[in-house]
C-alpha cells in the first residue's frame, strides 16, 4: 500500500505543478516558512529539562490524528486520574519555545519543562459499560491488536417553526480496530487503523426544518444507510525518537485539519466547521480519501502539519469500498500550524491554529446558468480551484477537577473564509464556551453553548436573483434568493455510569434554507453514548 501511495503522491505533485495555482496559495509556504525561521531561530535558544505530566492510566494507543471517533472510546474517566499524558504528544524538535517566550514569565508555564496532558471529548463516555472484558482486552493488546465499539445515538425533534414538526432519530456503531504490525509482522513502530461503521435513521434537516446545506444532527451524513462502511484505513510511524509522525493511506482530513475536539462536543459542528466540513476536498467523516499527512513539532509550543491528498466529490464512494469508482478531480494540499500555551500557575492550556488549504479542481461559478435575456451584462466566469483559510482557538479560562486538558471551562472562536466564486459558505464564524462543573453538586457534567453564522456566496445568491427576474424555477431545494443563516446550540453532558452519556440538547436555526421563507425552527432532542 505505501508503494501505491508514494507512486499516487509523485503523480499528484507533477498535476499540482501542471496547474496554475492561485496567489493565495502562497499562504501555505509562508506558513512552512514561519515554521522553519523559528526552527532556525531555536538553534542558539538555552536548553531545558523535558518532563510531562504522568498519568495514573494512559489511553490505550497512541493515535496521531485528533480523532474524535476514536478518542472517547479509549478515554480514561476524571476520578481516575489527575495527570493524564497525551498520546499525540511528539517530541519538540527543539527544546524551546516560540511565541510564547513573549509572554511574560509568570504566564508561560512552558517557560522551563515540556507539558503534555490529555486532550479529549468530554462530551463522550468514559470508561467501558462491560469492564469484565478488561483481561481480554489486555491478552489482545499484548498480541497486537486493540478495539473499540461504541453506539452513538441522536433523537431531535422540531417543536417550533421550520417546515412542520415532528421527531427524527439516527444512529451510529461504530468498530475501531487497530493493529501494532511490529507485534504481528516485525514491522516495528507501524500501527494499522481500520475503522468499520454503521449508520441507519433520518436527517431532521430535511425532514421537519427545511435546511438542505446544514446537518442539524451530527450522525446523519454522507454514508446514509450503510451496514459496514469502510472510513479510515491507514497506517501509521513516528520517526526520529517520536519527533516527527506520519499517515499513510485512506484518511478524514477532517480529523487531522480545521478540528477541535470540544467542537465535536456539539452535533452542528462535528468534526469541523460547517465552512469546512461542506467543501469538497476536506473529506468530512466518514468520507475517507488516499493521502498522507506529516506532523512535527518545532518547538514546545508549536505543531506543524502538512500532507498531499486526493479530491474527489464529497458524495462519490459512500460505502468506502469501491475505491475504483472514486473520480479524482484534483489535489487537496492542506497545512495547519498550532501554537498550544499553558498560561499560569494552574497551567490553562490553549489551541490557536492557522490554517490554510488549496484543491486543484477546476469548480464551475456558481452564477450557474445565466438567463440568455441577461447573458451579455453577467457573464459565467471560467472554473477556478479553491482556497480555504480559517483561523480557531480555544482557550482555558478555568481548572477544576484534574490537570488534563479538558478538566476546566473554555472559550472558543473561528473564522472560515472560502474562495467565494465557488464555494457555497464563503465566510463563516462561530463562538463559543464549554464549561465544567456549573452546577455545583455535579462536577462532571458538561455545558456548552455556541453561536454560528454562515454566509452564502454573492454569486451564489446573484445566479438565483438572475432566475427570479427571469422568472425561472429555483433548483430542488431552493425557494428563494439565498443569503445567511445562523444556529444557536446548547447542550448538557452527564456522565451516568462509565461508558454511557446522557446528553440533552437544545438547537435554533434562524432562516432555515438560507431565506426568510421559512420560519426560524426550535429542535429538542437527545444524545446518548455507550462504549463496550
């Protein structure tokens, strides 16, 4: 498989280069670029003594990828330890810091040792419903192979507004098989992921809201219906005494790029930003696409990734089977950078992340197919590849009950901006808080609350003003001249016994279909998650 992808890799840079790539990509060099100058920089910078946080239990794998369908499975519960390291954690490739040797040195608790602790859902189940299974888990592990299957289930109900009311439910099951090829073939350090799913039940964005653009339900996606749909299937090795770590295979860039983990403690936003996630060439779970990522960390306080990846239409290949049938239309060339502080005494961790990437295919305008009465003053302008920006952060502003990255409260915000000419969200933002232990007597429970709007193309919108004046039909789904829409949610997260969560939730769209025809809808509903 490595051979197959080294020869698509190779191809797909001679096809990046065979393409006239826009200015804005440019923005990805001097990502690299700032990455590298600090690298540079570090080289006379004084060294200092690397410790980490030691945890009491550790995750059960080392897993690279911020995977949120993965992490919640091998989480280990609060009560159970107060120091918990982080498995993604790499190495520094230099003992020092970047941005935050400006902070002042009471703020900058990476001022004189490494940190890590674990980052990870709250919003998911800790523990196992059946820890009898335990020793077998260890017997397997020691063998080679580890396993997670969880169930992940959303009820939600339109009670108000929107299209009529009425309840949808989906599920998902989910299998995560990983296997340690060193134990197995004496292929040291390569880990093989594979991720096996089943999805069934209705999206209540077009049942009951009216909403064709947004997933109001977080389960209900690209796959549909499907019994055994294959997502990620990837191996993976770190290099250079755990300094520099890397996927190959077929992966969700939206686990890798644009994530947050607490956003994926909400159903809109998960896995990533809608302005993300809705594009083309970000391959949003479960849609999994050939490619590879590499991720290093300059510094203390610095991650950098970057990778090569296939695109192709979101919807094509929705068993995750028929790779054959996949038709790549272009080259995904995505890349992040991360500064991660820890602020003060109590060590508040945060994420402020760059982002920048560039798709190669070639996307029609979205003016669409101007009227021929109107065709001279508004002409369909030639396809252009896309370019995606966005900028995301989230930062602890209080501890409680542990020193792991998510025992606390956060805020968080983020900017998306996509090329406008042919991405249906042009702009989007989004802020938000996730807060532990509001109510005083359950300190575990979890609040959450965030705001979001989206802003649709002008041409978009200019396409569908051309066919009201000339009195044409709008296309499927449509019913008037669209412009932006906004969501609010909230929910509640209580842990009733390891391995099982209890969520309710709360969700209001304002102009569901982007227009003012529809009136603004109130979902209730119900998250319920159970871990093996």
């Amino acid at each position: 498989m490595c051979d197959t992808f080294f020869q698509w890799s190779a191809s797909s840079l001679s096809h990046v280069r065979s393409k006239k790539i826009s200015g804005s990509a440019k923005l990805a060099g001097i990502i690299l670029l700032v990455a590298l100058s600090t690298i540079h920089s570090a080289r006379s910078a004084p060294n200092a003594p690397s410790t980490q946080l030691q945890s009491d239990k550790n995750f059960s794998k080392p897993q690279s990828q911020l995977d949120t369908k993965t992490t919640h499975a091998t989480s280990t519960h609060p009560r159970l330890s107060e120091h918990l390291s982080d498995p993604n954690q790499l190495e520094s490739l230099f003992n020092t810091e970047s941005l935050s040797a400006l902070l002042n040195h009471r703020d900058d608790a990476l001022r004189e040792r490494d940190l890590s602790a674990g980052y990870f859902v709250p919003a998911q189940a800790f523990g196992n419903l059946v820890p009898q299974l335990s020793p077998a888990r260890a017997w397997l592990g020691k063998h080679g192979y580890t396993f997670q299957f969880a169930y992940k289930g959303e009820a939600l109900a339109n009670v108000s507004g929107g299209l009529s009311r009425g309840m949808s439910y989906a599920h998902e099951l989910t299998l995560i098989n990983n296997l340690d090829l060193g134990k197995l073939l004496g292929l040291n350090g390569w880990i093989l992921h594979g991720v096996l799913m089943e999805r069934a039940g209705r999206q209540i964005s077009f049942d009951h809201v009216g909403e064709r653009r947004i997933l109001l339900s977080e389960v209900y996606s690209l796959s549909g219906h499907m019994a055994a749909h294959l997502a990620d299937f990837y191996v993976e090795k770190s290099f250079r005494r755990n300094s520099i770590n890397i996927n190959l295979g077929r992966l969700t860039l939206t686990h890798t790029y644009g994530t947050s983990l607490l956003l994926c403690t909400f159903m809109i936003q998960c896995s990533a930003p809608v302005g993300i996630k809705s594009a083309q060439g970000w391959s949003v779970y479960p849609k999994a696409t050939w490619g590879g990522t590499v991720r290093l960390r300059p510094t203390r306080d610095l991650t950098l990734r970057t990778g090569v990846y296939a695109s192709s239409v979101l919807t094509s290949n929705p068993s995750g089977w028929a790779w054959g049938s996949e038709k790549q239309t272009g080259v995904m060339l995505p890349i992040e950078l991360t500064w991660e502080p820890f602020f003060g005494p109590r060590k508040l961790p945060g994420h402020y992340k760059l982002g920048f990437g560039h798709d190669t295919t070639g996307f029609a305008d979205l003016i669409g197919n101007v009227p021929s009465s109107m065709a001279l003053r508004y002409a369909v302008r030639r396809p252009q590849a896309r370019d995606t920006f966005y900028i995301e952060a989230d930062q602890m502003i209080y501890r409680s009950h542990g020193l792991h990255q998510m025992a606390g409260g956060y805020l968080m915000a983020g900017y998306i901006h996509n090329t406008p000419q042919v991405s249906v969200f042009s702009d989007q933002f989004y802020v938000g808080t996730s807060l532990l232990g509001v109510i005083p007597f359950r300190p575990l429970d979890r609040f959450g609350v965030m705001y979001s709007y989206y802003q649709i193309s002008k041409r978009l919108t200019l396409g569908q003003n051309l066919l009201q004046q000339a009195g044409l039909p709008f296309p499927a789904g449509v019913n008037g001249p669209q412009t932006h829409t906004a969501t609010l949610e909230a929910y509640y997260g209580i842990p009733i016994m390891p391995g099982l969560l209890f969520q309710p939730s709360f969700e209001y769209q304002m102009r569901p279909g982007e227009t003012s025809v529809i009136p603004n809808a109130t979902i209730i509903g119900l998250k319920l998650i159970g871990n093996l």
